[in-house]
C-alpha cells in the first residue's frame, strides 16, 4: 500500500535529489515520488518506515509525519 511522508525543510531541487539517494541508498528498488511544492514523498513500494525516516533525517530534514494512501 502507498504512504505518503510529509517531509520539513525540502526548499529546492537539490533537496529532492539528496533525500532521493538517501532513499535509493538504503533501497535500491523503492519506488517513490518526491513533490517539493507540498513537501511529500509518496511510497509506492513496500519499503520499512523506519528505513525510510532514518533515510529522511539522515539526509538532513525532518520527518514530519505519515498517513497511508
Ligand atoms: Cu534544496
């Protein structure tokens, strides 16, 4: 099932790109979208929340919150 991560202190492309590798580093298959404007990342695969938040704030920003769909 998708859940979407709300994601504090995205500001630019290049912010999307550094949360995308921290992603990507820890799971090479996640499948996910990152929207800068409304400051989320959807989750298309099945990839632990916990990976996915350490991936968030190892990166550098805040994980703000987390609601399936
Ligand atoms: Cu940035």
């Amino acid at each position: 099932m998708a859940k979407t991560y709300h994601v504090g202190g995205m500001s630019c492309g290049g912010c999307v790109k550094s949360v995308s590798n921290a992603i990507t580093a820890k799971d090479p298959t996640a499948r996910f979208s990152v929207d800068l404007p409304s400051g989320t990342i959807r989750m298309e695969s099945d990839m632990v929340e916990a990976a996915v938040i350490a991936a968030i704030t190892g990166a550098g920003f805040e994980f703000k919150g987390l609601r399936a769909g």
